[in-house]
C-alpha cells in the first residue's frame, strides 16, 4: 500500500512536480495550497507525512504546525527559504522532524521521506521491547515513551534520537552517528537539526541533566547503571 504524503505549498507548479516525482516514487502525494485547508485536512485523513513550506495564504506554516502538533504526531519535513537558518530552527524546536531548503530537488525530499517513514515502520513492526534507563522507560513497538511516571509526547525525530541515545546509554554518542540511525542521513556542516531534537528532549523530559552535552563530540544519556532491556 503507498504511503499517503500531503504536500502544503501555495506554489502550485512545485508541488504539481514533487506530486509527479513522488508518484512515481511510489508514495501517494496530495496537494494543498492553503494552511487553513490543510489543517482541516490533517483533522479528516491521515496522512503518513507531511510536507510543509513555511510561507503560506491565510495561515502561516509555523502556525499550521503548531496547530497539527496539538493532535497529530505525523512526521513534519519543513520547506524553508535558502539561507533561512532561523527558520530551520524554529521549525524544529515547534516540532517538524527534518526540513530542506527551497527549492528542494525532488530525489533528496523522497530519501527523506524513506528515511523517516522506515523508522517509524521498523519500530511498529518490532516485538515488544521494552528499554528501561532509570525512570525513563520506552516502548519500541508503540513508540511510546514514559518519565518519572508520565507519558512523554514526542515527534518521531525526536523518539528516533531518544532511542538512539538509550541504546548506547552511558556512552558519548556523536552527532554524526545520531544523524545516521535517527534521521536517516548525513550529518552536513551547519546542520543544527540533532541538537535542536536533543534540546526539545530536555525540555519535554523536564530533565536537563538526563541527556549531556559533551562540547565537541556529542551527546550522553546518563544513569546507565539502571540500563535493561526486556523482551516480551
């Protein structure tokens, strides 16, 4: 069955050739060119990603992802302008999951998608396992993750580097490692996507601590000592 993408983008002939491109990709694009459409349409399908440009009629694209985040946890590739690194960021810390520059060749947005739609498959397919670190307790198959006692809600990227982190608990992992197994590509220069994901997991986990920054290298989760892994 082909994956349902919806692309949001007022630029109706780029997104007529990233429909044609997917398509043939195998995905199952939809387009809409409105960010009060499309919030309307997040809340009536579900769509397996979404494809969101920043600039948008009516309703701005930060708006329409802060708006998805309050019921939907579909992953989020955002479209910026060329250069926009703030846009980046602030993508990012409102909860969309990867983003590429504008205008995005088609091929690189498709790996995208691949990339974070296989973790996200891989982990439901899973058995039942458990990964426990201290209070911090992760289901891989539901995807689900538990603090102290409380569900934590988070985006698929920012599971995807938590899980990433507690397979690997104690030890300093690096950015390009987490880049790999979490987003599903390359580490570039400049790239500040991992370390927004890890600073939103700190906030979310209310645990600034939990997750260290070793200046340099990477990132470690602490308190391995309580590390186990259960099957079902």
């Amino acid at each position: 069955m082909n994956q349902k993408v919806l692309i949001i983008d007022d630029d109706r002939e780029l997104c007529e050739l990233l429909s044609d491109f997917l398509s043939l990709e195998g995905f199952e694009p939809t387009a809409i060119h409105d960010g009060a459409d499309a919030i309307e349409a997040c809340k009536g399908c579900e769509y397996d990603a979404i494809v969101l440009d920043v600039m948008l009629p009516r309703v701005q694209g930060f708006d329409v992802l802060r708006k998805l985040r309050e019921f939907s946890d579909t992953p989020v590739i955002m479209l910026t302008a060329r250069g926009e690194d703030t846009d980046r960021i602030v993508g990012l810390e409102m909860g969309a999951d990867d983003y590429l520059p504008k205008p995005c060749n088609p091929r690189e947005l498709a790996a995208r998608l691949r990339a974070i739609l296989r973790r996200t498959e891989r982990g439901r397919e899973e058995d039942s396992h458990q990964l426990d670190v201290g209070e911090l307790h992760v289901s891989t198959s539901e995807r689900s993750v538990q603090y102290g006692g409380q569900q934590v809600k988070l985006t698929t990227a920012e599971f995807n580097v938590l899980l990433v982190l507690m397979r690997h608990a104690g030890e300093v992992v690096n950015k390009e490692l987490i880049c790999q197994q979490a987003l599903g590509r390359a580490l570039t220069a400049y790239d500040r996507s991992v370390d927004v994901h890890v600073s939103n997991l700190r906030k979310k986990l209310g645990e600034a601590e939990l997750i260290k920054n070793v200046r340099g290298v990477g990132y470690q989760l602490v308190r391995a000592d309580a590390v186990s892994v259960n099957g079902p």
